[in-house]
C-alpha cells in the first residue's frame, strides 16, 4: 500500500495536464466538425502557448495542427512540416503518436508519387491562372482544368482543381460556372480557406445573382416589347388616331414629371448627412440620389427618363387595347401590363445605375422597414468641379494647407461641424 500511494498521488497530479491537452483536442475536433475551423485552429494555437504543457500534450497539439491542414485545408506542405515536428521531437521512437505522424507523411509522399503528371499539370495552370493572360488563353486553362477533374477524381488536390475551375470561371464572367466549383471544392477540403482565397464564393455568388436577375430582367423587356408591338400592330390605330388621343399621351407624359419632380423634391428635402457620413477627411464625399438637375441629382435624372419611357409603353399599349369593346378588360390589361412595364424599367434602373454603387443608412430599423426607411448615398469620385460651386456639399474639408485666400473663402462659405482657427480669428 505504502508503494502505490505515491504513484496515485503523482497520477492524480498529472492528470490535469493530459487533460487539459486532451480537452484542446478533443473540442477543436469537435468545432472543426461543426464547420467552426477558425474557432478550433484558434484552440489548438492558444493551447500551445501553455508553457506548463511536457513534450507529449505539446506534440499532440503539433500532430492535430498537422491533421487539420491535411484533411480539412489541403495545406499538404504545411501538414507535412507539423508532421515532421512530431517525428524531430523529444519523444521516443516507439511512441505512437511519433509513429503516425511518420505514417501520415509517407501517405502524403506515396499520393505524391502516384501523381506526378497531374501535379505537374497543377503547378503549371496554378501559376497561370493568378497572372492577367488574354481570355482565350484563360478558357484553354479551364478546358485543361476540367478534363484534369474529370479523369483523375481520385487526385489528392481535387478540391484545389475544382477551385481553380472557380477562379478561371469568375474571369471570363461564367459566374454561375464559377459559384459551383468553389462549392464543389469546399465540399471536398471544407477549410480550403485557409488556403486558398475561396472567401470569393460569396462575392461570385452575388454576381451571379446580379447577372441572372439582369438576363431575367431584360427577356422580360424583350417580351413586353413584342406584346406591345403585337397590340399595336393589330389596333392599326394610324386608321383611326385623333388628335385627343394624342393629348391623351401628351397628359401622361406630364403626369409622371409632376408626380416625379414633386416626390423626388419632397424625399431630397427630407434628406439629412448623417455626422459619420463624411467622418473620414480622406474619403471621398457622398451624396443622396438629389433633386433632378441639382449637384448628385444626375442618377435621379437617368430615373426620370426609364419611367419616361415605361408611361410612354404603357401608352402605346393602351391604344391597341382601346379598341377592344370590353372595358373591364381594357382596364385589367393595361392594369397588369403597366405594371409589368413599370416594374421591369424600375428593375433595370437598379441593375444599371444603383447595384453594388452605393451605401445605405436605415437609422437602425430593422425587417421590412429597413428596406422602406433607408437612404442612398452616392460616392462621388472628382468632386472638385463642383467644390466651389456647392462648397456646403463637402462637409469638414481639410483646409490646414490651402492658400490663406481659398481657407478664408472656405471659413465663409463652406460646412464645419468644428469651424478650425485660423490667424485672425474664425469667420
């Protein structure tokens, strides 16, 4: 009794420091299946810097790093140095996590040895496809790519070829192409990221989005087009025209200026910059979509001129419906179809002029009221021509090193939240 007391005692003080290695582990195992992989690389890089932990629990947080990169990443070189860490540590040969790390990199080189033209291949289309080379050169790249994935799909840098794919895709605009091997490649190393730049999923599959509801968008106007000239063709209303009919589109037409010009006016004068809109003196100033014809109002002006054209469909639309002897079904016709035309040009409006072009403030609402309540602002990137023209338009400019006559003439004119002091006092 009195022998093993001592060595229950040693034991138990043990314990906390194998468990504690184990526990590191044993929980980024289970944030890396959970998809949290920056979360459990973050546990076993903060588990290292414990300066209490022996050879051992050091080297199983080594070996981990190592597992990480070879199943999850793809990171082989970086793998296979956490390996040989292992197998150049302290520890004795006949230790068994010393013996698998030497079983891990002979795996790694026999996947080597079995793949040497495709690796060859790899390398080759890998370096080419971060280089700018002309469009054709980047389509046999993606030819070359695909039958690569396609003959060998046991190749252990299958998820590098398929992102690859990805890449090459996005850069001749196939984004939907593009979108699906990047997914395809993280379904096979689902921490390629940490690798390679596949971030660029979300931002291709936004493009892909945009370039969809764009061709979407205008097959819609192509076919209004054709129901409009079908309509108008078959009313032959160039027998039967008069001049009221004439002022009837002229009266439209006049409508939607008033109705445009007296909303727009009214939202611009509800318009007010945010104090953190222009905080940054070195950002370029931003602008609301402003009343037609004033300084920033050119996007409103391109707005005014796609509904011109919709109320001028709609009107050439209802005069080949106006010879049909149902009105309720004139005015169900030229009710759906105006709204078609309408939604269609505001669509292409959006697409054209306002996607990916500006930044929103919603004052903190949230859900659907985000979307009704918020702003647009407009980066503008020369606004020098206009500075002196509509000086209160830049807020807070930076005057310390303007000559004294502009500084002062800026002190007058200009918009400061803080008016700086200058030789003479401020005005």
């Amino acid at each position: 009794m009195n022998k093993i007391l001592p060595f229950l005692i040693i034991l138990i003080l043990a314990t906390p420091l194998i468990a504690d290695s184990n526990d590191a582990v044993t929980q980024a195992k289970a944030l890396f299946s959970q998809g949290k992989y920056i979360d459990g690389g973050n546990m076993l890089n903060n588990a290292m810097r414990d300066q209490s932990l022996n050879s051992l629990q050091r080297n199983q947080l080594i070996y981990s790093l190592g597992d990480f990169n070879n199943e999850y990443v793809g990171d082989f070189k970086s793998a296979t140095r956490f390996y040989g860490l292992v197998i150049k540590s302290d520890l004795p040969e006949d230790q068994d996590i010393k013996i698998k790390a030497k079983e891990k990199i002979a795996a790694i080189e026999e996947l080597m040895l079995k793949f040497p033209a495709q690796d060859k291949i790899y390398k080759k289309i890998s370096n080419l496809s971060f280089q700018q080379i002309p469009i054709e050169q980047t389509q046999e790249l993606i030819l070359q790519l695909n039958k690569l994935a396609l003959q060998n799909p046991d190749y252990y840098k299958i998820a590098h070829v398929h992102f690859f794919i990805g890449h090459n895709q996005e850069k001749v605009k196939n984004f939907g192409l593009a979108y699906k091997s990047f997914k395809k490649a993280v379904s096979i190393k689902p921490a390629l990221g940490f690798y390679l730049p596949v971030s660029r999923m979300d931002f291709v599959l936004a493009k892909w989005r945009r370039q969809t509801a764009n061709t979407g968008t205008w097959a819609v106007a192509g076919i209004l087009l054709v129901i409009i000239a079908m309509s108008y063709y078959l009313s032959k209303p160039w027998k039967w025209i008069r001049f009221k009919h004439v002022i009837g589109g002229v009266v439209m037409l006049a409508l939607w200026w008033g109705v445009f010009n007296i909303s727009h006016i009214w939202l611009a004068s509800r318009y007010v910059v945010p104090h953190d809109i222009n905080s940054n003196p070195s950002a370029d100033p931003e602008y609301p979509s402003a009343t037609p014809g004033s300084y920033g109002g050119e996007i409103a002006g391109c707005l005014f001129v796609y509904g011109l054209v919709g109320v001028a469909g709609l009107y050439v639309f209802a005069l080949g419906t106006s010879r049909l002897k149902s009105r309720w079904l004139v005015v169900c016709l030229n009710g759906i179809i105006g709204l078609f035309i309408l939604s269609t040009m505001t669509t292409i409006f959006y697409l054209r002029h306002c996607d990916g072009k500006y930044e929103t403030i919603s004052n903190g609402r949230e859900g659907l009221m985000y979307y009704v309540a918020n702003d647009m602002y407009f980066r503008t990137n020369e606004p020098e021509a206009s500075f002196l023209t509509n000086p209160k338009a830049f807020p807070n400019p930076m005057i310390n090193n303007s000559p004294e006559d502009l500084k002062q003439w800026l002190l007058l004119h200009g918009k400061f939240d803080d008016p700086p002091k200058v030789e003479g006092g401020t005005k």
